[in-house]
C-alpha cells in the first residue's frame, strides 16, 4: 500500500492532498456522497496541468490523502497509483480546471435537493437567506446525457463563465474556487438554499419573497465577504479540526 511520501515529494502538495481528502470525509459524514460516484478535484500546487481526484471504486469515507490519483487535463494518471478513475469524473471537472485557471477547487454532487431544484424550471429562487447570496450569480447548464463526451467540456465551461457556482439542470451542483474551503463553502450555502427551497415548496403555504432590493443588498454584502476570504478559511480550518476528530484516517 502506498504512503503519502510515495505519491508526492512536496509539503504543498501534501497539504492540498490532506485538505482534499478532508473534503471527500466530510461530503460523506454530510451526506453528499453518491456511492462510488460524483467527485471533488483540487489543482496540484505548483502545476496548472495537473490535479487531484478521487479513486474510482472508493467510497468517501475511504478516500485519503495518499490513494488521491493525479490526472493531467486530458485525464491520464501521472505518477504512481494503485487506483484507475471515473472518466465522466474527468469530463465535467477538467473542464472547469481547463478554461478557469483562478479556479483550483472543483466539487461536483447530486444531493437529493440539489437535483431536485435542478430539475425546476425556475432553479434557485431568491426566497431564503443563503439563496439571496448568489441572485444573477449561479449559471445553468442544460442537461446532455451522462458527461462521458469531451465535447461537452466547451459548452459547459462557457455556461459558466465567470461565476463559481453551476446548476447542472436535472443532473446536480457543480461549486468551484480558487480554494477548496472557498468551494466548499459557496457549495455548503448552495446545498442549504436548495434543501430550504424544497421544503419551503412542500409546506403548502404561500411563498414570500424579499423586495428585489434587499436580495440585492444581500448579494453585494456577500461578495464583499467572498472577495476577501477570511471566512471560508476561518470555516474550512473548522472543518479540519472536526474531521481530525471524527475520522482522522484521511491525513494518511
């Protein structure tokens, strides 16, 4: 079995590793795990050309720092593996890591919530706190069938554009960031907007929705926060420290 010095000789990949493998343990102490499937990718210090993912055949909770397998843009594994990995993984992640090199966090889920507003005409609604953070900020991607054609890559990286945050329509929630504490957290914000959504929907009650002013209010006092990025370190530093004592497994 390999060790962590075995896959990578330099402290800064070592930490991204063991934050990406943070990520994989919390996305399944969460629940945004889909078995085998769905993945969170993370740029390789150092080198724009390659990046980190999970083994396919592993469930989250088993992903660690040293069986993370590095890929190159085009999906080959570099360096050495015990571990192969999901093409369709490949496809929708490089091509964010492709076209937005500011972006070195990708992390990709099919939530029950997610998917389900996913699959609303309207998608997300300006209706809750967390919602009102990205009003004009969450882009769409129409659904094109299981995302093993590379072909889509263009389409999907030019829906996206500038913005960090995708609905995948009838398909799920695509978050990125220049960290992965900045995804996880647009991605945690994004996941609790759609699970109040969906309830709020199932009450039967009448909706309320804020004046167009305050969610637009709300979406400038976000970004003002987003920009500077003290928050999601402060969260994602937290997060660590959880999982270091719920599940310390993943520094290995």
């Amino acid at each position: 079995m390999l060790k962590l010095s075995d896959v990578c000789s330099t402290e800064a990949e070592k930490e991204a590793r063991r934050q990406l493998a943070c990520a994989y343990r919390l996305f399944d102490h969460l629940g945004w795990h889909e078995l085998i499937y769905n993945h969170i990718t993370v740029r390789v210090p150092g080198n724009d050309e390659h990046f980190l993912i999970n083994p396919f055949g592993l469930m989250y909770r088993e992903v660690k720092a040293s069986n993370l397998v590095k890929i190159d843009l085009d999906g080959q594994i570099v360096g050495v593996t015990e571990y192969d990995v999901n093409p369709a993984g490949f496809v929708v992640h490089s091509a964010v890591h492709r076209s937005r090199p500011d972006m070195h966090a990708v992390a990709h889920t099919h939530t029950t919530a997610g998917q389900a507003v996913a699959c609303q005409e309207d998608g997300l609604l300006a209706l809750s706190f967390t919602s009102m953070f990205y009003s004009g900020s969450v882009a769409y991607h129409e659904f094109e069938g299981i995302t093993l054609d590379s072909a889509e890559c263009d389409r999907l990286a030019n829906d996206l554009g500038d913005r960090r945050l995708m609905i995948l329509r009838n398909h799920g929630l695509l978050a990125c960031g220049p960290t992965i504490a900045d995804a996880f957290l647009d991605l945690y914000n994004l996941q609790r907007a759609c699970e109040v959504q969906i309830a709020a929907q199932s009450g039967g009650a009448k909706l309320h929705f804020p004046p167009q002013q305050a969610v637009e209010n709300c979406a400038a006092q976000h970004r003002n926060v987003q920009t500077k990025g003290h928050e999601s370190r402060m969260l994602y530093e937290a997060m660590m420290r959880w999982m270091r004592d719920k599940d310390p497994g993943f520094l290995d």
